[in-house]
C-alpha cells in the first residue's frame, strides 16, 4: 500500500503515527488515564484514538473485561510493527531537524568518556569550522545509528587486528581479590581449582562489548582457558560493579572504566580481545578526530602484533577420536 | 538446558538427581544424555536416556566384545599376529597409531590396546579381521537393538576432515552447528550412517556384560578385565576412583563429543552402571570442566543409586 492510500484511509500519515502513539502508550501504562498523562493529551481523545483504529480495522484492540486494559492477540501481533513505525518516525524527526539547522554532525561514542576529552574534541571541531554534537551510545547501537542516518560520524567497533585505535582490555575484579602475580591476567587462572567447591566467578563484560564478533571472540577464548562461555553475561557498568564487588564477579573492562568505577584492574596477557576501533568519517575529519578519539577512549597506538604461533600439533590429528 | 521431559527416575530422590545433573550441565552449556542403573535392584536416574548419539570411541567396546567372543568359541585366534603398517594405520594419539615403524602385533593385544588406551589403528584392525556384518550380527543376537556399529574408527576422522575442508575449526563448527538427531554434514555424526546407541543401550550392554548374560561368560570377563585397566579416568572415574571403590570404563571424545560410560563396583557387590554422553557447544578441544562435570555426575548418581 503506498502512503498516499494510507493517508486517505487514515485521513492523514500524521493521523495514524498519533493514533498509533496512543495505541501504545496505553498498552504500556495498562490504563488510559495514565496514558493521557504521558502523552499530555485528554483522555477523551486517547480513547476516541484507539477507537478509531479499532474500527478501522474491525478488530478489538483491548480487553477491557480485565481490571487493567490487556493487549488481544490481534493488538500483540500489530504492536511491534506500530513500535518499529513510531520509532522510524521518530528518527525521521531527529534527522529534519538537525538537517535544518544545517552542518551540525553528530558523532557516536562509547559511553563514559571523560568530559575533558570530548570538550577538547569539540573544540577541535569549531576550530575546524565544523559544528559537532556528541551522542554516548554502546557500540552495537552506534552501529544502528549510524546506519540509519542518525550519526553522521561513528567510531565504530572492528577486530583489532583491522583497527586503527586500540583500547587495551582488562580484567576489574573486586580490591579483596589477588590480582594477577605477573601484572596481567592470564584467564585460566580463574578456573576454579580441582577440589575446590568455589565456581568459576561470573564472567561480565559492558554493553560496549555486546557485539559479536567480540563475544564470539570472547567465548573462544574462555573456552579455551578451560572454562564453560555459556557464563558469560551483558551487564551495565553500575550493576556491574555492584556483582564484582558483592558477588566476587570479574568485569572485562578498559582501565578507564574500572578506575569509575572504583575496582581493581590489571589488563588482560593477551591483546587477542582488546577493543578495536575505526573511526567511520570522511578521510579530511579523521585527521584530527582520531588522535582526539584515541584519549577520549583510553586508546593506545594501533601496535596490535599477532601472538607467536605455538608449537603445532600434528593437524591431522585433531580430527582423530581421542579416548 | 536439557529437555525436562527426558527426565527419569525411579523414586523423586532419584528425579531430583537427575534434575540437579541436567541443570548443572545446562548451565555449563553442556548438552547431554546420562543414565545411571544400579544393576543389584534396577533403580535408575537420567535423562534423554532414549536418544541415539554418535558413539566416539565408546564403539570399541562392543567391537572388541565381538572379537572377544569369536576368541572363546576357538574361532580367532588370539595369537594370531596383525601386522602394522604405518603407512595404513587409523590416525590416533596413542597405541598402535602412533607407530612410526612396522610391527606385528596379536589379535588379543590389539583388543587390549584398543580398550585401555583407545588406539584407533588397533581396533580398526581388529574389525578388518572380524568384519562389521559379524559385529552387527552379534549385537542383533545379544539383544542390543539399540546399538548399531556402521564404520571403523577412520570414518570420524575422514569424514571430519572432509566436511571440514581440512580445518579442524570448520569441522568443529558443523559439528555444533548440527541439531541433534538431524542429519550431520559429518558422517559419523549423523544418526543414520554412524555408530550410535543411546545411554540406555549402553548402560543394557554393561548390565548384560557384568552378569555375563551375553557373548560367552569369559569374553565378559576378559571385557570387563580390560576395561578396569583403563588409562582415561577424567570422566566418571575422576571424583570416584578412590581403592574402595573401582571403575571399568570406555571413553569416546570426537570434535565436541565426550562420552564415558563404566561400570562403579564397590564392597558388598555394589555395582552401578553408567552412561554420560556430552556434547559441549563451544569450540575447543579440551574442556576439563565438561570432564569434571561428567564426574561430579557420576558420583552424585552412584551414591544415590547404591542405596
């Protein structure tokens, strides 16, 4: 259907992103009244809204025999796509208006960085006649953004032999545990050892790390450590920091954050799963954003060798059955 | 988490056995099958006992069993020497097939070679001399329905290698990318064309063994002799092993398959039989904690099971 029928079947494109608003709202807030509230509208008109669409589509919405207005399956199978509508509406809005106001780009960056860093960064840029805006996004939704149009400039996660900014990942454990004996982190260390009923302490990593080639990355190389990557869990730096300290959980974290966080932090041996980033802007921007970005991240030199390869086993073999 | 409705267990204390066993691996993002039977009252516990899984090298057991039979009817002979071509051999990390140079070796220490510490080249030669028709035969005629020998010890490795393309990584990554029971790009992992049996027919095997009920009463003992000597205890044997109490067991790990069944004797004719067959979802080729868990298993269920 295209958009000029819609438009004549809902009266107006803009009719129906309201209609749906309130749609949603309501499910959400389990109630009109509440509804009304968020939306800031009457709640006459909330309730005239999801009428309408109930009877344009000749299907209840809600079941309102319940003390709280519950969703029918009807409402649960169109409810995504009303969200995934709202949403793209919304970023449509964000993009006009900052396309109106002109040059303003906006730049994607890890979460948490230092306020010092990002005000040098935006300086740099009006001394470069650019005006920028910073928005703090976890990687996988920078990536999002970005490709929605959202950010017009992103530092954007890659594996870090690629990478052209790398940010050395380590371990931040709670100050009562033992850090590593030779200042790095050698992850079979936390195997629990054989006779002992301690488990292996809860494996966390930040929301900047949910993507998965870092994770696929990540469960290698537990599994390889000898230890189960089913463990492995995506936490919020707060709630984090709360499991390392009272539940004797181990966070892979930048030194940066660890030290916001107030836990111990050695990095990790081996740079195999250190951040790696790119930073996604025209070749003329990158000049200058990058070694900005480099100290707004924590970031070291893209000096990443690959380990020395081990002693090899006869290759044949590892497809043999063994016991 | 393995599918609750697998679960067995004579009494709810067994249940809750099984139940603590099967979350314990799920958490460990270990999939599996497991049965435990103590052979003096029948009591079990388990789970997923039913389903049939690619054996490893748990498939020497009832080969060598074959073998073992044919020797006591006087129609092998035990002495009767093999030789070893190193250039022929099944690829494996012990035994015979490691042998750099040629040798000859005795039907009888083949078997032995090929239950104490796996060598894939010698029951492979104990099957050229005894055939498969004779192995499916004989497991037709003991009953074992549930246990289908279909290929030597050297199909898992061709066939690894070949889906694999040469990388062992490749061939790691199909093998945990198979859903279970469907048909494998590897075939000695596909249900239909490889060794399988399920917990429960291995476990109805080692019931039948330990009270020599098939084969010939000695081919049972020379079975259970050897494998009392077994050299891989970091399954069932590892948090068990201990001079009062004895475990016979076969091992089988292949890709992301880690089985082990035995047979827990302790004083005062407590015998329990054992099944645990993994298979682990992450890519490495040692998982000690897998191997841990298959013995922290094992023990829960024997002292449960023993009564």
């Amino acid at each position: 259907m295209t958009w000029q029928l819609i438009a004549i079947r809902y009266n107006c494109a803009v009719e129906l992103l309201a209609h749906l608003d309130a749609l949603v709202a309501v499910v959400d807030a389990q109630s009109f009244t509440r509804a009304a509230d968020r939306l800031g509208i009457p709640q006459p008109v909330v309730s005239r809204r999801v009428h309408n669409l109930e009877r344009v589509w000749g299907q209840p919405l809600l079941d309102r025999t319940a003390r709280a207005s519950t969703p029918t399956p009807f409402a649960q199978a169109v409810l995504p796509h009303a969200r995934e509508l709202l949403l793209r509406a919304e970023r449509l809005e964000r993009a006009v208006s900052s396309a109106r106001k002109g040059v303003i780009r906006t730049l994607g960056v890890p979460p948490d960085c230092p306020a010092p860093a990002l005000a040098r960064l935006l300086q740099a840029a009006a001394e470069h006649g650019l005006t920028l805006a910073i928005r703090e996004l976890p990687a996988r939704s920078r990536q999002e953004a970005l490709e929605s149009g959202e950010l017009a400039l992103a530092l954007t996660r890659v594996t870090v032999e690629r990478a052209s900014l790398r940010v050395p990942l380590g371990l931040a454990a709670a100050p009562s545990r033992p850090g590593p004996s030779g200042g790095a982190w050698h992850l079979d260390v936390l195997r629990p050892r054989r006779g002992s009923s301690t488990p292996s302490p809860q494996l966390l990593v930040l929301p900047e790390d949910d993507v998965e080639p870092f994770l696929d990355r990540l469960r290698d190389e537990v599994a390889r450590a000898g230890m189960s990557p089913a463990g492995i869990r995506v936490d919020p730096p707060g709630t984090a920091a709360a499991q390392v300290l009272a539940a004797g959980a181990v966070l892979f974290c930048d030194r940066g954050t660890a030290e916001r966080l107030g836990l111990g932090w050695a990095p990790l041996a081996s740079r195999t799963l250190d951040r790696g980033y790119e930073l996604t802007a025209p070749a003329s921007l990158s000049e200058w954003m990058v070694p900005l970005l480099r100290a707004a991240v924590g970031g070291v030199p893209s000096d990443y060798a690959e380990p020395p390869e081990s002693e090899p086993v006869d290759p044949a073999l590892r497809f043999a059955a063994s016991g | 988490m393995i599918d609750g409705a697998g679960i067995v267990g004579s009494d709810a204390a067994l249940t809750a056995v099984a139940e603590a066993i099967a979350r314990d691996w799920g958490e460990r993002g270990i999939g599996g099958h497991f049965l435990g039977c103590d052979l003096n009252s029948g009591r079990q516990c388990g789970f997923g006992a039913d389903e049939p899984v690619a054996l490893a090298s748990v498939a020497k057991v009832p080969i060598a069993l074959t073998a073992l039979e044919l020797i006591d009817r006087g129609e092998l002979d035990p002495g009767q020497t093999i030789e070893i071509d190193p250039a022929k051999t099944s690829p494996g990390p012990t035994g015979s097939a490691l042998f750099g140079f040629p040798a000859r070796i005795a039907v009888a220490d083949l078997i032995a070679l090929a239950l104490t510490v796996s060598d894939n080249a010698a029951i492979d030669l104990v099957l050229d001399v005894v055939g498969i028709t004779r192995v499916a035969a004989a497991l037709a005629g003991w009953g074992c329905d549930g246990i289908q020998i279909r290929h030597p010890m050297r199909t898992m490795f061709d066939s690894a290698t070949r889906a694999g393309g040469g990388s062992f990584e490749l061939a790691l990554e199909l093998a945990i990318a198979g859903p279970p029971g469907s048909a494998s790009a590897i075939e000695a992992l596909d249900p239909q064309r490889g060794n399988v049996a399920s917990a429960r027919g291995l476990v109805e095997l080692l019931a039948a063994v330990w009270e020599s009920r098939i084969a010939t009463p000695a081919a049972c003992a020379e079975l259970r002799r050897l494998m009392s000597l077994q050299l891989f205890v970091q399954r069932i044997a590892a948090d068990l092993r201990s001079d009062a109490i004895r475990v016979a067991s076969k091992t089988g790990t292949f890709l992301n398959l880690r089985h082990d069944i035995a047979v827990v004797e302790a004083n005062a004719g407590v015998r329990v039989a054992i099944a645990a067959l993994t298979k682990a979802g992450r890519r490495a080729t040692h998982a000690p904690d897998v191997d841990l868990a298959i013995g922290s298993a094992a023990r829960s269920a024997f002292e449960a099971l023993r009564g």
